[in-house]
C-alpha cells in the first residue's frame, strides 16, 4: 500500500498548491445578480475594474435571467439587482425587497429572422403589425421561454398585438439569448432578441434585423430600459448595503455614465446612459402606477 | 461555424502560454474536483464495504438508494444546495452559497452514489472463495475485509476515475451554486471549466469554447493514462 501513500502525499501538496493562490479578500464584498443580455458583452468587467479599484471591494457577477436574478435578491442572496423588466422591477419594490431603483441605461430589442424572411416582415417599422403578419402566415418563432426579461417583453409584445401564439409554429428553446440566437438561426425561425447579444454573435448566424428598435429610429415598443435597485437591508441586515448603494451612485454618476455610454462592440455602442438629468423623473424610483 | 483546427490551435497557444484566465479556472476546476473526491472517496470505500460484505436489515434497499443517487441530474442536487444555502434557507447563516466551498458540498451529494456504486460492485465481486480462505488461514474479521478490498482495488481505482470524471465535467450543479463568478482581474474564483464553457459559447466564442474542452478532455485523458499506468506496473 506505500504507493498508495504516495498517490494521497502528492495530493495533499496539489491542494496547497491551489489553495495558495487563493489569498483571503478583504473585509466586503459585493453581490450582484444580473441578466446574461448585460454580462456577456463584457460591460461589467469594465465597470467593475473601476469600481473595485476605487472602492478596494472585489465585486462578485451572477448572470441568470432576469426572473431568477430577482429571485435570487428576494431569498437575501445578493446585494444589488440590475435587471431589465420593469413590472418584474415594480413587484419587487413592491414586495419591500428591494429599495432605492435607479433608472441607469438602455438599448433595445430587434426582431431578427432568416434572409428570406418568409412572412415579409423586412422594414415594417412597427413590431405590431410584424408580429401579426408573422402569426398569419403560420411562419416560425423561436422564443426563449426562460422567464428572462426578453421573454417577458416578447409576451407582452404579443398581448399588444392581440394573438396567441400556438403550435405549430411558435416554440420554446428554454435558452439563454446566445444559445438561443444560435438555434434560431439553425431552424431559419424569428425571434425578439436584445441588440447586444445579437451584435456580438451576428457574423456566425443567418439571421438579419428586420424590425429595428429606437437606437436606430424604430419601434419605440421595443425600448429596453435597465434599472438596478439595492436590497432592502431591513429585510437582510447582513447584505452589504453600503457598497450597493456606493455602485448605484458609481453607476449613475457621470462617470459611469460616461463609462458605459463609451462602451463598444465591435465598433457599435450597445448601451445608452439614462441616469443623468437635469429635470427631475421621480417615476424611476416607484412603481410605474404608484400613487400616494 | 468554427473549424476544429482552430480550436486545438487555441486550445494549443492557451497552455503554452500559461494563460492566466485559463490557469485559474483549470485550478479551480481541479481544486473543487479534487476536494470532493478526497472527502467522498473514503465515505464511499466505508458504505460500499458495508454495503457488500455486511449483513443486516435494510442492505438490499440501501444498495437501490445508491443506484438511484447515480442517476440523479446534477442540477437537481444544485438546486437542493442551492434552496438549502440560500440566505433564506436552513443553512443561510453560514454564508456559503456562491463559493467553491458550495460547489465542493454539491459535488460530493453527485458523486459519493456513483464512487459507491462502482466500488460495491468491486467488493461484490470478488470470489467468496478468496475470504474464505483467509478465514481458513486464521484472519481476523477486519482482515478478511482488508483482504476483499484488496482484491477489489483496480476497482476502485474505476470508482475515484469515475467519480473524478463526473465531477469535473458537471455543469449543472456547480453553476448553480457558485454562481460562475469571476473576478475583473481575470482571475476565477467560481468559473470552472465547464462553466467558462458555457459563458463563452453563449457569447459565441466558439472557438475559446472549443479549447477550453480541449483543455478538459487533456486533464481527464493525463490522469486515466496515470491510474493506468499504475494498474499494469502492479504498483497498486
């Protein structure tokens, strides 16, 4: 059994190894959970870099969806949510989980679809009326059925439009934006995607915009506004609130602001700062129907 | 779609050149693998001697409950971890969740069932002729037992492979609960392989994807080759 003694020395030393270069942080931390459409362009790890410099916390991503983002905030698992939802937002504030929502950037969703573009959507310039055509010639339409943010817009995008959806030819990929790009374009279907994630993928996919959102002057319906709320810390005492709140105010000052309205992927911006105005919008700090 | 070349070619100048980023998710990777396997593969030697050379009430049900636990999906286990460590949940106040301590507890819950399985059906499967003739020659309960370990150990070297395999190679679980984080710097402290796997494909960067599954493939290829070499040397 003496090799077998020497098989378990060696991995004792291999643990130490491993276990060197992973030296204590400092005292805080910061949790953020967020959407993936946010995390995968890289803008994150520009602000963070900056932010951990400045304020010697090290900051901590979980990409989920926007459904399981929140979640994860209501259960008392993060500090900070930024998320793109706002009814999803509005309960959450609501429900006393979150507190302080700033309204921080946007950019906007695009109905992307195969180069033949079967039910002759190209240049409408209402995503109504697209959609509608879409439902009538029975044409496919991939839709993440994730919960996500996305999703949830892509749903009330069809209530607006007054059809159901139905089978045959509307499908569920259960994927995040990415995966969920990729399957669309393999099946040749339609889909609502956010103009981020679509950019960085768009040279491996057979997928064009066809119905363009407000940064290239279309469809204001597909505006896709980001808000980021700190949780309520009389309901998780032990969440790090001040450091929320110093990257809330790191996000929305000018430079932040500056930070991410500079950002850019493969030469295009992707996100449009919001967070600085002169005239007071208190509407970013309640709930859409709040009344006192 | 990205060619294959490309990938070994990156895979290639990524070890090379002892990529940082690469370096330390290939370090958690392994730390967190390594961790589970050195606190299961014991627990599991112990159940499966007990398991099949014991014998009392209940063995038969026992050996079922741990042929189920080999099929369980590993993001059922990390979400059980994940309710169980959440902030709300029974274990909240330990602080946990999102680290690699919580991926090392999901870990051991996926694979103590499969080392434990492999290795019951080791002990089990060695002839009874071989324990009785150590009985025969005057050994001692515990020495009988030795004496079938013994003759189980390539065996059990399969279950600690097996075990190491599915470790390092889950996604589900360890996503889940470490929450796939990694720092401005570069450096990872939960991105494993297989998570920075899934990242990169979501962002469509296939051909880093692709190398980083290179990279796992080689880890798991050396250390086969390793266990291998062992057996056939008869150094074990």
């Amino acid at each position: 059994m003496r090799p077998m003694k020497r098989v378990v020395v060696l991995a004792v030393c291999l643990w130490g190894l491993f276990s060197l270069g992973q030296v204590a942080w400092g005292v805080g931390e910061l949790v953020i959970s967020t959407t993936t459409s946010v995390y995968d362009t890289g803008l994150l790890d520009l602000l963070n870099a900056v932010f951990g410099e400045r304020f010697g916390v090290p900051v901590k991503v979980i990409a989920v969806g926007t459904g399981a983002a929140l979640r994860l905030a209501r259960e008392g698992n993060v500090d900070l949510v930024l998320v793109h939802a706002r009814e999803a937002e509005d309960e959450f504030l609501r429900g006393g989980w979150g507190i302080n929502r700033r309204d921080v950037m946007y950019n906007d969703f695009v109905l992307v679809g195969p180069p033949d573009d079967p039910a002759g959507i190209g240049g409408l310039e209402s995503v109504v009326e697209a959609l509608r055509r879409i439902a009538e010639r029975g044409a496919r339409f991939l839709s993440r059925g994730d919960d996500s943010g996305t999703h949830k817009r892509e749903i009330s995008l069809w209530e607006v439009a007054g059809v159901t959806p139905s089978a045959p030819w509307y499908m569920e990929s259960g994927k995040g934006q990415g995966d969920n790009l990729v399957q669309a374009s393999l099946m040749g279907a339609y889909t609502l995607t956010d103009r981020g994630t679509f950019i960085s993928l768009r040279e491996r996919l057979e997928l064009l915009v066809l119905v363009e959102g407000p940064l290239n002057g279309g469809d204001p319906l597909l505006m896709n506004p980001y808000g980021v709320i700190a949780v309520n810390p009389a309901v998780y005492p032990d969440r790090n609130y001040v450091m929320a709140m110093a990257y809330i105010g790191f996000l929305t000052s000018p430079e932040g602001q500056r930070i991410i309205g500079e950002f850019r992927v493969h030469g295009e911006r992707l996100f449009v700062p919001m967070a600085l105005s002169r005239e007071p919008r208190f509407e970013q700090y309640v709930p859409q129907d709040w009344r006192r | 779609m990205p060619s294959l070349l490309s990938a070994v070619s990156q895979a290639f100048s990524m070890i090379v050149s002892l990529d940082s980023y690469l370096l330390s998710v290939v370090g958690v990777s392994l730390k967190v693998s390594g961790m589970a396997l050195l606190i299961s593969v014991p627990v599991s030697a112990l159940v499966a001697s007990l398991l099949g050379l014991g014998r009392f009430p209940g063995r038969n049900l026992l050996r079922t409950l741990v042929n189920t636990g080999m099929g369980v999906p590993s993001v059922i286990v990390g979400l059980v971890v994940l309710l169980l460590l959440s902030r709300s949940g029974p274990f909240g106040g330990l602080g946990l969740l999102w680290t690699p301590t919580a991926m090392v507890i999901s870990q051991c819950v996926l694979i103590t069932p499969l080392i434990t399985g492999v290795m019951l059906s080791a002990v089990v499967g060695v002839d009874r002729a071989i324990s009785e003739a150590a009985h025969a020659l005057g050994a001692s309960r515990l020495q009988r037992v030795l004496t079938v370990i013994r003759e189980a150990r390539f065996g059990f070297l399969t279950a600690v492979l097996a075990g190491f395999g599915r470790a390092i190679s889950e996604v589900g679980s360890v996503l889940l609960v470490g929450g796939n984080i990694v720092f401005p710097n570069g450096v990872s402290y939960t991105r494993t392989l297989t998570t920075a796997i899934v990242v990169e494909t979501r962002k469509g960067q296939f051909e880093t994807a692709l190398a980083l599954g290179i990279v796992l493939i080689v880890i798991v290829l050396s250390l086969n080759l390793v266990a291998s070499r062992l057996q056939r040397r008869g150094t074990l």
